[in-house]
C-alpha cells in the first residue's frame, strides 16, 4: 500500500516538475491572456498555443509556447525573424502553420498561395507544422501535401482536426490513415466530440459520461503511439452561438472552473503510465458496474485502491472487472501479470 501511494506522488511530482516530457497541450486565445497562469496550473499542459505568433510579457515558464503563422498576413519576413531570435533563446522550439486554410471563414487560403509563401517559411530555424485543415484527408490538405513533396518543402509534422469521428475506433483509424498517408510525425492541435447538429434548444446528443469514456481511451492510445507527438483537446467558448456542439467537451468555465472532464484531462497524467503493459486500455470512464479491459489477451491481477492507498478490491480477471460493489469517486486501477503492471486513474459513478 504504502509503496504504490509512494509511486502514485512520485510520478505526479515528476510529471508536474518536468512536464516537458508529457504531449498533452491546450489552447487559449490572447482572449484569456490574464487567465493563463490560472488554467495552466489547473489543467497541467506540457505545451500551448494561442493561434498567434507574439510571445507575450510574463509569459509562464513551465509551459512551452508554440507559436503560430494563423494565415497569409502572418507569414512576412519581419515575424519569422522575431520567431528566429525568440528560438536562438531557446524560448519557442516549434511554429504551426496556418489555420484552417480550407475555410473561408478561418485563414482562406488556396493550396497555391500557401506553397508560394512556404519558403518564407523554411527560413524558420525550428520544427514547422503543414498547415491545419478542417479535415485532415480532405482535398485541400491532400493536393498541397502532393504539391508540397512534388517541391521538397520542409515539413517537420502535420497539424491536424479531428472533430468528426465520434467513437474511439473511428478516431484512431483515421489517425492511422493520416499517417500512413502522409508518413509524418502528427500533431493533433484540435480535437474534441462534436454534435453538428446540437442548438441552444436541441441537446447535445453525447453525453458528458460518453465524452469522458471518449477522452479515456484515445487519450491512452495517443500516449502509446510514437508517431503521435502532441495532442491538444479544444476548449470551447461558451459564449460563442455554435457553444452547443461542444458544450459536453468543456473543460473548463469561463470562470476558470474544471468540469469533470477538465478535471480528467488535468490529471490524466496517472492514467496511464509506465506503458509496461502495452496496447492496453480501460473503458468506460467513468464506470457503473463492470469496467473492461481492452487489448488483453492474458490473466491478470487487479487491485482497486483510494487516494490514500488503501486496498478496496481485488480480483483476478482478463477482459472485464466487477466494479458494483464501489463506491463514488476517483480511484486507482492497478493492473498486474508476472512482473509488469500498469497503474490506470479510474471513476466510479452509479
């Protein structure tokens, strides 16, 4: 007992000291500039970025900064040599590469104009990102990868928005497809579950529970693949009209409050965790009666602590546990065979 509550604290202070190493990231415009410090220590990101290009004043040091050329009107040659002196100290190590450009409502720009203004580009003396489509495989993205290999431009990682796969498997098969397409690292700059068809008086068809058993499982895939390098789930403004797509993926109010799926989100750095145990995921989060376990294949040794370490349950199983006999809360999934094992966050509610 006391040695996993020992391993629990160790590897949170480890993770929060040193979260450079973590690919969790979040995005917040210059709108909320005087809250960042607030939701950065709330919501625990390695990285940020806020669709613009300026390192701003007072600017937290334990979060790195990822700028970003959003459109045309960005990419002159007088910011790419602010980005250069801002890398020669170190203080960006990455630049994303516009925003959306399929879009007309977002940085409208043709597969043309962004390969004429890429060498511009090139002179950034960081990793540079494609460009961020709406869809990752869309025409837009796939004519200016074909013209941009056709070119040798540089191209360090594809930024990518994935709104528009509702359930894990789908999520994670286009993922795998994007990379196979393009054979990049991939950056996920964007992503949340969306109800395109959610208005202020018609409800957002997935749940808050659904959301957070979402977020789970690719959050634990995404941890485990190496060609997956960062990843930024997208926060939405509840005071925008189109709030009701994504109001059950907020992570955080306007006042700088968590949801529960904030709260997951800040603390998923428990949820997965020595990779020991490869390619295996827990669902549903949060969890009623039974929680299964995905990917295994062999016996296993389960055991159920608190947050102060205290045993709760333990069971030997394989694909699923009976969690019925617990009770409300966050508590710690510790899966075991032979000498590997792996320590999963997981929430009961009835």
């Amino acid at each position: 007992m006391r040695f996993l509550l020992l391993f629990i604290l160790v590897i949170t202070k480890i993770q929060s000291q040193n979260n450079n190493l973590s690919k969790k990231g979040v995005a917040f415009s210059l709108n909320y500039e005087n809250s960042w410090h607030e939701r950065f220590d709330k919501l625990n990101p390695a990285w940020h970025y806020s669709w613009n290009w300026e390192y701003r004043d007072h600017y937290p040091n334990n979060v790195e900064f990822v700028p970003m050329i959003w459109g045309s009107d960005a990419a002159t040659q007088e910011k790419i040599d602010y980005l250069n002196n801002l890398a020669s100290t170190d203080l960006i190590k990455h630049v994303l590469v516009f925003n959306e450009p399929d879009l007309e409502e977002q940085a409208n720009m043709t597969v043309n104009e962004a390969v004429e203004l890429w060498p511009v580009l090139e002179t950034l003396n960081v990793p540079i990102s494609s460009p961020a489509t709406s869809a990752p495989l869309n025409s837009w993205m796939r004519d200016f990868m074909e013209k941009a290999a056709a070119k040798d431009l540089r191209i360090d990682f594809v930024a990518i928005h994935i709104y528009h796969k509702d359930t894990p498997s789908k999520f994670l098969a286009l993922l795998d497809e994007v990379y196979q397409t393009y054979g990049k690292p991939i950056w996920i700059t964007e992503f949340a579950v969306r109800d395109i068809n959610a208005t202020s008086s018609s409800p957002n068809k997935y749940s808050e529970s659904y959301v957070l058993s979402f977020m789970n499982e690719v959050l634990n895939a995404l941890n485990q693949l190496d060609y997956v390098k960062r990843y930024s789930w997208f926060d939405p403004n509840s005071n925008n009209p189109k709030y009701a797509r994504l109001e059950t993926s907020d992570l955080i109010s306007e006042n700088n409050k968590l949801t529960e799926l904030g709260n997951f989100y800040a603390n998923h750095s428990l949820s997965v965790q020595n990779n020991i145990l490869k390619n295996t995921f827990i669902y549903p989060i949060p969890a009623s009666d039974t929680i299964y376990i995905n990917g295994n294949t062999e016996a296993l040794e389960a055991t159920v602590y608190n947050i102060n370490g205290q045993k709760l349950l333990k069971q030997c199983i394989k694909s699923k546990m009976d969690v019925s006999s617990l009770k409300n809360g966050f508590l710690f999934l510790k899966l075991k065979s032979g000498d590997n094992e792996a320590i999963h966050k997981i929430i009961i509610k009835k």
